[in-house]
C-alpha cells in the first residue's frame, strides 16, 4: 500500500527527470557490461560500480584513467553503450513509473540522461514506458553530470528558468547536477538516500502529482 503521510510539497512550472535507476531499473544490464569492461581492464568491479551511476561512460573512464586520452574513452564508451543498448534483459520500470509518467502527459516536462538517444529508447521501450517529447541524452550536451548543462538544457527547451523546475534523480551526480543548476530536487530509490535532496521518495509509487488551475504542479512526496 502507497503510504500517506506527506513529507514534502511542492510547486513547479516543469519537471525534469533523470532514466536509469529514477524511471527505469537498469542496474542488472549495468552491472553485466561494466563488469565485462572491469575484467578486461582489471579493475575492481565495485568501486567503479561505486562511482558509474548518473555519469556518462567516458566521464567514468576519464576518473578512471586520468592521463589516457579522451578519444579513446569516447571510443571505448562507443563500444560498451551499443553493449548495454542490445541487451535489454531484466530492464524494467521503476515502481510506480507507469502512473507518474500518464499523469504527466500533455504537461511541461522532460527527460535529461546521460544515455544517448538509442540506448534511452531501448530501455524506456523494454521498460514499456512513453518517451517524453523533450529530452536531453548524452550527444546533446558538451559535459557529463555533475555538469548541470543537461538540466539548464532541458529548462530552456520547455520555456521556464531553473527555479520553475523540479528535478528527480537517483544518483549522486544528478542530484548534485540539479544543484548545481538552481533547482529542487525530489531523490528517488535507494542511491539517493544519503543524497541530502530537497525530498526523499523510495520510489515513484511515493510520489503524486496534481494541478492547480494555471497548470502548475503540485507535487507531494510521501514518506
């Protein structure tokens, strides 16, 4: 049972939202395929487990590999992101995904990943969630989270500043991201927890949206 009790409330002209681990669990296709590349690499698979979440994959590598050119972490990501494109196994919707996103069709909002647009597509598709109109992914902007570029790109797209915008992520550096961008941030699942965002949601299912007369959201995350 959805609990009841309100923990916080909030009004927004937009919302902006994060994919992996926020709509969509991908954490078994992310474990496999960055497993792979850690064996391959011999790298400790948790730590960069620890750290992968949110960023985009040459953004990892980069951490991972200071001195190594960035052109062969854009290539090397290249190959790993059709890796994690095809395969699809396990991909499924967050709890209560379905029903947060139908609630939101027809209003101002969208999606800021750091997948690109085929890797998004294939795990909305195999999560059987709609694609929102606008999104920002990962060949649309110049920097990786915690870069707030995708958000504040996202923001001007729909027409509203970043104080208009509520943001919802999972992962340390889209929550910092958001931050960074002037704007609220509703933690979703898990990852997020130890995040300090403006409101915790253990999952979507926690989460209602409704709208007053001039279409503003009224968002209420419960505890």
């Amino acid at each position: 049972m959805t609990p009841s009790t309100p923990s916080a409330e909030f009004r927004a002209r937009a919302l902006l939202l994060d994919m992996d681990g926020t709509l969509v669990n991908s954490d078994a296709v992310v474990e496999r395929c960055w497993r792979r590349w850690c064996e391959s690499k011999g790298l400790d698979a948790e730590y960069v487990l620890s750290i992968v979440h949110g960023r985009q994959g040459h953004a990892t590598m980069a951490l991972l590999f200071p001195d190594r050119p960035m052109a062969e972490n854009f290539a090397e990501n290249a190959v790993l992101q059709a890796e994690e494109t095809a395969d699809t196994e396990g991909v499924v919707p967050i709890p209560g995904a379905p029903a947060f996103l139908a609630a939101l069709q027809g209003r101002p909002h969208a999606l800021v990943t750091s997948a690109d647009s085929n890797l998004a597509r294939a795990r909305m598709d195999a999560a059987g969630l709609p694609m929102p109109e606008v999104r920002v992914t990962a060949e649309r902007v110049s920097a990786s989270k915690p870069d707030p570029e995708g958000f504040l790109k996202g923001a001007a797209e729909l027409g509203f500043a970043p104080e208009d915008c509520l943001v919802f992520e999972d992962a340390e550096v889209g929550i910092a991201a958001a931050r960074a961008a002037g704007m609220r941030v509703v933690g979703v699942g898990p990852r997020a927890a130890a995040q300090q965002p403006s409101a915790h949601a253990p999952s979507l299912e926690h989460v209602q949206v409704r709208f007053t007369d001039d279409g503003t959201f009224v968002v209420t995350v419960t505890a």
